[in-house]
C-alpha cells in the first residue's frame, strides 16, 4: 500500500474507476448477448431494439475511454452485419 497522501488518494479513485468500469464492460456484455440470441430466434423488432442499446452503450464506453474507437467501430459493425444478414 501506498505511504504518501496522495498515493492512497489516487489508488482508492482508481479503485472506484476499476469497478465502474467492470461495470459498464459487463452492462455492454449483457446487451450484446441478449442481441445475439436474439439474432437466433429470428426475433428482428427485439434484435432492432438490442442493438439501438448496444450502440449507445459501446458509444458510451468509448467516449469515457473505456475502449477504443477502432474496437468500438469494429464490434457496432459485426453486431450491424448480423441483424442485415437475418433480415435477408
């Protein structure tokens, strides 16, 4: 454990950003495997509405720098890919 003021300051904000961020990578997670057995029961308005959430939630994340753009560009392309390939 850290011995100066500051240390033990900055260590317990980086231990509440660690848990927020568990958190929002979790929430994204759920989403996106609610939308993909979504995808498989060939449920298209639930899977339309999952994915609207997804994108806001890997938006999000990537705005508070939780991942980066390229990765966040990349997984809202594939999850879109899915829901265009049922709907053919």
């Amino acid at each position: 454990m850290a011995n100066i003021k500051s240390a033990k300051k900055r260590a317990k904000t980086n231990e509440k950003r660690r848990k927020i961020n568990l958190a929002r990578k979790s929430e994204i997670k759920t989403v996106v495997k609610k939308y993909i057995s979504a995808i498989e029961e060939k449920n298209v308005d639930e899977a339309k509405d999952l994915l609207k959430l997804a994108e806001s939630k890997i938006a999000r994340a990537t705005g508070k720098g939780l991942l980066k753009k390229n990765t966040a560009a990349r997984k809202i392309s594939r999850l879109t890919k899915k829901l265009i390939n049922l709907q053919k």
